[in-house]
C-alpha cells in the first residue's frame, strides 16, 4: 500500500496532459472542419455523396498500420513524422469519422419543414446552420464532440507509426503503457492502464447522461 | 397575377404520375387546392416555394420565378407539421424572419399569443403551434402565402376561429393564397376559388359552391351501425339514425344514399 503511494506521489502525469492537449487540438480542429461538410453532406442528393461518406468512413475499416504508413509517406516531405504537429494531423484523419457521422446523423434527424421554414424566411444555408440545424442537435453535437476526443485519447496505432515515443512530444498515454510493459514495469503499466479506464468510462457516462436528459427534455 | 405552367414527375404510392398544372390565380385571390391524397397539391405548393424543381415557369407579377432562391421569394408558408423553430422561444420564432417588433406583436395579439411568447414551441398545444406556424408566416409580408392543410388535426371550435384567423390576416396583408385542404367547410368559409386536383391534374375549378355542390338531390352515407329496425349513418361528420321502412338487409360499412330536400 505504501509502495503505492509512494508510485502515485511519482507518477509522471506528461504523458496524459500530452494526451488531452492532443484531444482537445484534434476535436476542435475537426470540428471546425468537419461542420461545414456534415452540413453539406446531409443537405445534398449528389451522386458522389456516397463516395465522400465512404471516404470519410475509410479510418473505421483501416488497419490503423495502413493509415499509419501513408501517413508517413505523405509526411516525408513535409518534415512531420515524430513530431507533435505530425501527431494532430494524423488524428485528425483517424478520427474523422468519430465527429462527421454524429453530426451528419443529427442534421439528417431533423425536421426537413423547420429547415425549409428558415429558407422561406429569406436566410441562407450558413446562416439557418449557425441558428436553426446546430441548436437542435445538442445530443448529436455533443456525441460527436466526445467521442472524437475520448477516441484521440484513446489512440494508439497510427500514433505509435507517427509519433513514436518522444518524451513531451509524442509519448502519449496509450503509448507510454505500452512502453511501460515492454519494460515490465507492471505495477506503473496499472495504474496508468487503470486510470484510462476510469477517464474513458467518465466521459461515455456524461455523454449517456446528457443525452438522456435532453431525450427527457424534448419528450417531456 | 401568379401564372403557373408546370409539368414534374412525381413517384407516389400508386406508382409514376405526372404532375400537370396551368393555372392562373389573380393578385389577392384565397385559392384552395383540394383532392385525393397523392394528387400532387403540395408538391404544387413547394414548386411555387422554390422547394422543388419542375420543368415550365412560374410567373409572379411578370417576373420569371425560374432559378429565382426560395430565399428571395417573400412568400409565407405554413407546413402540415408546423416546422417551428424548436430552439427558439414563440417570439424569436418571429423575430427571426424579420427584427420588427411591432409586426410580432401585432400578430402574436391576432393569434392570442402574447401570453406565451416566452414558451418554446414543444410546450405548446397543436392549436398553439398552427397558430404560431401562421403569425410567423406573416412576419416576412408575404406576397404569397402557401397553407398546407393548416387546419388538420384540429377540433371543429378551434377549426372555425382559425377559419376567421386566416381570413382576418389574409385581408390584413392583401396577400394571394394558396391553401391545401381536403374539408369542404374550411374552403367554402375561406376560398373566392377552388380547384380540384386528381393523379396531377385538375380535374373541376370553381367557386366552392360550384365544386362542391350536386344536382342531384342525394346525399351519400356509410351505415356504421344496424340494429333491429334502424341504422346509424354517417352523413359528412354528421351521425343519423334512420328507421327502414322496408324489409331491405343492411350492413355495417353500406354506401347508401337518402334523399334530401336540402342538398344544393
């Protein structure tokens, strides 16, 4: 018991602050980026609809070892590999699907009239966007919000091939359990692995639970 | 003056139609659409929206809407299901068509419902909501004002002070009216004119009692109920009960028709 307080007192905290600062950039770069085309992608009839939404699926199917290595091969010239930036891009790309499909899921939900009704009252597709579609899908927004942060978080694959193990600049949570196994340090590999764990349960659980609660709001 | 002359296919439940319209509403005119389900009358409310594609021309006081936005029509509509704002409070749910205040106070009074400006649009009952859904479609001063089946689902009382809502604003703002309806009451109350679609055609235009009235001095019902000596029938939303005089077998789900001294 003293012999692990003694391991919390010392525990080396950079590698999930590394971790949540790389989640938090991730979700909010793909959310600017990705409203705009769940927008899009929920208004339109195109024929090529179902070729960009395969697309953008692609990191669900992926070996995370695919991506990875196009990801190197993309970033050779652009001086990204084993870096922090490199690690934001890449997964941007692996978590793509985890912000565009709950958005365009929420936009899709919604009452097609009440879109209309804003179009009918003279505003434009960006404008009925910001004041009418995103204000009603709280529950959508959230998920994708979320789950888009706690799966950066939880990332491994595709990190490891790009990022590496760089102490304060790519050894991430997932990373620095996998090293501490490798070192058969067993005792840190838990707490580490436990308090993964108890993060990723926590924000499933508040995602559930607003969720629930707006359902509640709107059925009441 | 609105000239419409559209031809669309539409895939409906009894299979491919085409939708085949002209039609000219004078400026000011009430019109009502009335038919069979299916028969193309709201997707003739969305053509003259902007909301759907056809093939010809919709002319509006000698402008050519083809390629013109939904955006920039100025025309009121007001959907079956309401299509209210949900984020917004009844207020902003005014507001946000047009920031003028004194417009959304007037109509709020004409609707009665000053009281719940602040409520958001799921605490409010059916009746409130199609009255919201109305005063909203006011908001932009429309020079057209689309109504499709703006009075289903509600009981008869509330069903007439609508009737006279309507009538009341479409004279307030001289607006041309287009109004999807299947109940005869409503279009003889509210309509100068009425057309009747089938299949994507119109098939009888007139004044309502023009459309609606028979020569013939019958009326037709479905028997609902037999007993001993006497069936129920339903006449219209009208219930009666009839004495058989002869020793004719009826059954529940009959068509018959009686007689009438009354029909037009």
């Amino acid at each position: 018991m003293h012999e692990l307080f003694n391991t919390l007192l010392i525990l080396d905290l950079a590698p999930f602050a590394l971790s949540f600062k790389l989640a938090t950039i991730t979700t909010l770069i793909l959310f600017v980026v990705t409203l705009p085309l769940a927008w899009i992608l929920s208004q339109s009839k195109s024929k090529i609809k179902p070729i960009i939404e395969s697309i953008v699926s692609l990191p669900l199917v992926l070996p995370p070892s695919v991506l990875g290595f196009y990801l190197l091969v993309a970033f050779s010239s652009f001086d990204l590999a084993f870096t922090f930036k490199g690690l934001v891009v890449a997964s941007c790309f692996y978590s793509l699907p985890f912000m565009v499909q709950p958005l365009q899921g929420g936009f899709e939900s919604l009452n097609k009239n009440m879109i209309e009704s804003s179009y009918i009252a003279g505003k434009s597709k960006w404008i009925t966007l910001f004041r009418v579609a995103l204000p009603n899908i709280k529950p959508a927004l959230m998920t994708a919000l979320i789950i888009t942060f706690a799966h950066t978080v939880g990332e491994f694959g595709v990190v490891l091939m790009i990022g590496g193990s760089i102490p304060d600049e790519t050894r991430v949570a997932s990373i620095a359990i996998y090293d501490l196994m490798n070192n058969l340090e067993y005792g840190k590999a838990h707490i580490y692995s436990a308090i993964m764990l108890v993060i990723s349960f926590f924000v499933l659980l508040s995602v559930y639970i607003f969720n629930h609660k707006q359902f509640k709001g709107v059925h009441r | 003056m609105i000239s419409l002359k559209i031809n669309k296919t539409l895939c409906g439940a009894k299979g491919e139609m085409n939708l085949e319209v002209d039609l000219k509403i004078k400026q000011g005119e009430f019109l009502a659409i009335s038919g069979e389900s299916g028969a193309g009358k709201s997707t003739l409310l969305r053509i003259l929206a902007g909301l759907e594609e056809a093939e010809g021309d919709v002319i509006v006081n000698g402008q050519n809407w083809r390629n013109f936005p939904v955006q920039k029509r100025q025309i009121g509509f007001v959907f079956q299901d309401f299509g209210l704002f949900e984020n917004m409070s009844v207020e902003q749910n005014l507001l946000f068509v047009a920031k003028d205040r004194a417009l959304a106070k007037e109509l709020l009074e004409i609707t009665q419902l000053r009281e719940l400006k602040n409520r958001k649009p799921n605490t409010l009952s059916g009746g409130q909501k199609q009255r919201l859904a109305l005063a909203r479609a006011f908001m932009s001063r429309p020079k057209i004002l689309l109504l499709d089946e703006p009075l289903s689902a509600l009981n008869h009382k509330m069903r007439v002070e609508l009737q006279k809502e309507i009538v009341k604003l479409h004279k307030r703002f001289g607006c041309t009216t287009l109004m999807v309806s299947h109940d005869a009451s409503d279009i003889y109350r509210m309509a100068s004119y009425v057309i009747v679609m089938e299949l994507g055609k119109i098939i009888k235009e007139g004044t309502a009692k023009d459309v609606f009235s028979t020569n013939s001095s019958y009326l037709s019902g479905e028997i609902l109920e037999v007993q001993k000596d006497i069936v129920v029938v339903l006449v219209g939303q009208q219930l009666v009960e009839l004495k058989i005089s002869n020793n004719k077998q009826f059954s529940v789900g009959d068509h018959i028709e009686l007689e009438s001294y009354l029909a037009f």
